[in-house]
C-alpha cells in the first residue's frame, strides 16, 4: 500500500516491487534528441510515444538503465490514464491582513507500471545521455492507437514559444505546460515539472466553486471559497521539454483527453 500525501487530500495507491529484464532491443529512433540548449523534442513517431526515461545516478550503468525504464513505464502508465484534482481555498476575513490562498492537488494512476517495461525499446549507443547529475534513456512504445505528430514549436526570445503563448489545445487533444524549479536531483525537478503540466490540463476541465460565510464567536466574518477541478486525462503525453539555462528550471509541453 502506498499513501500519497497531498494539501487537502489523502490518496492511496498499490505499488508492486517486480524487476523484469531490461530490452536491449535497437531501434529507429527519430532525430529528435537533447540538444546543447538543453530543448528535448519527443513527438510521437509513426504512432509510438517517444519518452525520456530519467534516473538519478548510479554506480552501475545498468541500475541507471534499469531506474530509467521503471521512470518512462511509469510515464507509460501516466498514458494509459492519470486521475487528477486541483484545489484552490481562499479565504477572506474582515481584517485587511485576514487573507489567504491556498492550493492543492493529487494523482492516482496505475502504480503497476513494470507491466511496461518489456516493452520499451531502445539502444543504448544512440539514446542515453547524462545531464546534471541524471541519467536520461529515450525509448519507444507502440500504442495500441496511432498518435498524430503534432508541429514542432520554434525557439522565440531565446526559448520555445509555447511558454510564454501557451496553447490551449494541440491537435485535438488538450494543452498544458508545466514548470519546476531546480531540486537538488534533475530527476526530482522533471517530475515535478509532469506533475505541474498534468495540473494544467487538469485546471482546463470544468470547475466548480464551492462558497461558505461564517462568523465566529469574536464577531469577526470569514469567507471561504474553493475552487475545485478535476477528471480524468487520457492519452496523456509529453511533446517538448526545455531547462532554462539561466535557472536551471525545466518546462514541459504535454497534451492529453478527458473524460
């Protein structure tokens, strides 16, 4: 049993602990690879995701291999279906301090991800990498359904454009980008990056409010509002990512469908 704790929520998920062997199989990859700008493009290519595994580092390239598989499973599983919600709590008081924001959200998804692994593919002379201090293999998965490949953005103002004109949707499928801030390991940093893009989206679908007036026994008067968004995304994905050079940041580009 593994218990996530998030702001408001409390979720639980099962997880399992099976190591299956790693798939050394070469294939063709497209030429979208990391760049010295640090800009990864992973559109999908003749319908198989293309996925930036990332590990931290090891002492042993195989454990790095094999961390950066379970890392782009997971992300496979992400695929397959990711259930969000996000949280906004406001509150207001009669005082002019008595204010405050407060946000919040979770994840529940498939935990059982090595299912995927033998099913990724690579080569490990052509697709693994080492930047910051991780480990990044891209691999590829066949879906049981094609995927488009959507139109590769340009660089603009020294940065890919969708940040600062972020696209609502992408081909059909919803858009959402995603930032985090360096942590003190790069793998930590992308995933909080997924997290935040997978919110985006998240944020994209209905929300309800949900309002209360109370006065307390001091006679002071709060209100609080909260905003609540969630559903369910599908077909969730990751087309560009990109580490700022100046704050060593990562923003992530992804799309996906609700339901």
């Amino acid at each position: 049993m593994r218990i996530l704790f998030v702001p408001f929520l409390l979720l639980f998920f099962s997880c399992a602990g099976i190591q299956k062997p790693v798939d050394t199989t070469p294939v063709a990859i497209p030429p979208e690879t990391p760049n010295p700008n640090g800009y990864w493009i992973t559109h999908p290519d003749n319908g198989d995701l293309i996925i930036m595994g990332v590990a931290n580092r090891q002492r042993k390239r195989e454990d790095e291999i094999q961390r950066a598989l379970e890392d782009a499973a997971h992300k496979v599983a992400l695929f397959y279906g990711v259930k969000g919600i996000k949280t906004i709590l406001t509150t207001n008081g009669s005082g002019v301090w008595d204010y405050s924001m407060d946000t919040g959200h979770a994840f529940s998804f498939d935990t059982e991800y090595e299912k995927y692994i033998d099913a990724l593919k690579y080569d490990t002379s052509r697709d693994a990498f080492s930047i910051d201090g991780a480990f990044l293999l891209r691999v590829r998965y066949t879906v049981p359904t094609p995927l488009p490949a959507p139109h590769t953005f340009a660089m603009k103002d020294g940065m890919p454009e969708w940040i600062k004109k972020p696209p609502k949707e992408i081909g059909g499928y919803r858009a959402g980008t995603g930032y985090a801030g360096p942590h003190s390991k790069f793998k930590d940093t992308i995933t909080r990056a997924y997290e935040n893009a997978i919110i985006s989206i998240i944020g994209t679908i209905a929300t309800k409010n949900v309002s209360t007036i109370g006065t307390g026994s001091s006679g002071v008067t709060t209100s609080a509002d909260m905003q609540i968004s969630e559903g369910v995304l599908t077909e969730f994905f990751v087309l560009e990512m990109w580490q700022d050079p100046n704050t060593k940041g990562v923003w992530v580009l992804a799309v996906a469908k609700s339901r």
